[in-house]
C-alpha cells in the first residue's frame, strides 16, 4: 500500500459514544469531515458573525449518529427543532463534537499562532 493508499484508508474520525441522560438515549458523537468542517463554517455565518445557535445546529446535524445503525440522527431539516430543546444539552453535544474536529476556542488560538495572518 502506498503512501496514499495509507492515508486514505486510515480510519481517523474521532467518535464516542455517550449518554444523554435528559433524553433517556445514548448518541454517538463523531468529529466532523473537512467538508462538513467548511460548511458549518460558511453556514454559521450571519454578516460578519458566527450565529452561536445555528452554529450548535449545525454541529449537531453533522455530529450525532444513532450508535446502533451508525446513521445519522438529525437532518437539516431538524435545525429549529434542535434549538427547541435543552441548551444545555445541546451546548454539551455540540462542544464534545466541536473539540473532536478541532474546534475549540483553544484550537482555534493554537491554529492562529501555527498560522498567523498574514500582514
């Protein structure tokens, strides 16, 4: 197998099963892809601002997976239904998802100083 090949194959999305006790279920988290990455970057955005409710949204639409078949939980068209429930729950979901695509506030700060703006 080359190089390529390797990566390819390389089984590298985070994911972890976890307990949502206020829901009675159990849901597994998974980090998200490059893509899906990108799009709850292009898609959180309102202005020049991060909408911090749809950005949880979104982030649970792309993150949350039934832990029995594997396949996801919610669709786009779940998104005001999601913001209708427990914020804290859905903060706790969203932020366990966000940590493992990397990003978090922390990553985010570490990303800048690994890459800074150009001048």
């Amino acid at each position: 197998m080359n190089l390529r090949e390797q990566i390819f194959s390389a089984d590298d999305i985070a994911k972890e099963t976890i307990e949502v006790p206020e829901w009675g279920v159990s849901v597994e988290i998974r980090a998200m892809t490059a893509a899906e990455r990108a799009k709850l970057g292009e898609n959180a955005m309102v202005g020049d601002k991060t909408n911090v409710g749809l950005m949880y949204a979104l982030t649970v639409i792309a993150s949350v997976y039934d832990p029995e078949t594997g396949l996801p939980v919610f669709t786009d068209n779940d998104r005001e239904a999601i913001l209708s429930k427990s914020g804290s729950v859905i903060e706790r979901l969203a932020t366990k998802a966000l940590g493992y695509s990397g990003l978090t506030e922390k990553a985010v700060d570490e990303a800048g100083v690994r890459f800074p703006k150009e001048s």
